[in-house]
C-alpha cells in the first residue's frame, strides 16, 4: 500500500518567507508556539497556520505535551528539494564553465 501523500506540496511550503525562516529557527530544537510566536511581529494563530502548513506538508512534526503543541523539523522532505536543486546547481555549473572557456579564449584570440 503507498503512504499517504502529504496535503501540502513542500515546494509550496517553502514559498512563504515566514515559512522558510521558521524552519530555520527549529534547525536546532523543538519548540512550543508559544515561544515560537514571540520570534514574528505576527499573531499566535497566524503562526499556527505557517506551522500547520509545513506540518502537512512533512517539514516540522506535531508532538503534544500537555496543553501545548511543540514542533521539530523533520529534514526528510527536504531531499526531495535537494535533489530537484542539485539538477539546476549542475546546469548552472555547466553554463559557469561554458563561461568562463568562452571568456578565456576570448583573451587568448585578442592577444
């Protein structure tokens, strides 16, 4: 049987900047929303609704303690980016290259 498919695409979850900057700030530890929101000139909520979007696209993971909701960073999803991004940083490198040949012999015919 095939695993569920997440119901946000991780490629639209990381479009929001606020959405990429709080992956940045869970790279290192769980935290609860509380503690999370006083890092956004934003609400609770507001902040909730970014967290839910990673969490449904599999970027960060619910856990509940208690009352409170703590969210971690779930770095799995994040291959499927690093492999469409390794593609394009290839294509890059190939036209960099081309470039810098181009430029070289450039100077080599001008002398």
């Amino acid at each position: 049987m095939a695993a569920a498919s997440p119901k946000h695409d991780v490629f639209q979850a990381i479009a929001d900047p606020t959405r990429r900057s709080l992956l940045q700030l869970l790279i290192d530890q769980e935290m609860p929303v509380t503690v999370i929101s006083r890092h956004y000139p934003m609400s609770r909520t507001a902040v909730s609704k970014h967290l839910r979007i990673l969490a449904e696209a599999g970027l960060v993971k619910e856990r509940k303690v208690g009352r409170e909701t703590r969210y971690k960073l779930q770095l799995e999803p994040l291959q499927e980016l690093k492999q469409w991004l390794s593609y394009y940083e290839r294509f890059w490198d190939n036209k960099m290259t081309a470039l810098a040949n181009f430029v070289e012999n450039d100077d080599e015919s001008d002398q």
